[in-house]
C-alpha cells in the first residue's frame, strides 16, 4: 500500500471556502477502485494546517489519481488558497 501526505496553510481567511471545495475531490477519489482512503485533516492547534492523508493500492493508483479530471482541475484552485505548503511525502506501508 501506498500512503501520501499533502500538507498545506490556507489563508485564514479561504478556510472555510478551501473545505468546501475540497469536498467533491475528496467524495470522487474515495469513489476511484484503486483507492483504500482519501480524507482532510485540519491541525487541531492551527486551524490553518491541513493535510491530506491518502492510501492507494500502488503506485500505478495514484498516478491514475493524478490524472483524473477531478484531481487536474481541483488541486490548482486549492493551492490558489494556500499561503504555504510543503513537499508531499509518498509512504510504503510496512508488513509485518
């Protein structure tokens, strides 16, 4: 399994819209056959702070990802209301 993390610092004042557009991204790529997770997560002492914490089957799942219109079209207009981000960070699970 492949984990991604995508952190980001939206604007104080986009916050509530960035949520709000991240929605139907995050409805779609839970709905792509290849993915196991795709959620938001908001820093419970910025409220600034979000990542995106997904898990996809491999790596051939999350290239397909990035391809999809949904992905294409609303990842910019995120990032628009973004003040910061960081390198996304691709995980393998370990098995035990």
């Amino acid at each position: 399994m492949l984990k991604v993390v995508a952190r980001l610092t939206i604007k104080k004042d986009k916050i509530d819209n960035f949520k709000k557009s991240a929605e139907d991204l995050i409805r779609k790529s839970n709905a792509e056959e290849a993915n196991v997770f795709y959620t938001l997560n908001q820093n419970v002492e910025d409220e600034q702070k979000f990542a995106f914490i997904e898990c996809w089957r491999d790596r051939d799942a999350l290239k397909a990802h990035e391809a999809t219109e949904h992905f294409t079209k609303t990842f910019p207009i995120l990032g628009e209301m973004s003040e910061a981000s960081e390198p996304v960070e691709i995980f393998n699970e370990v098995e035990y």
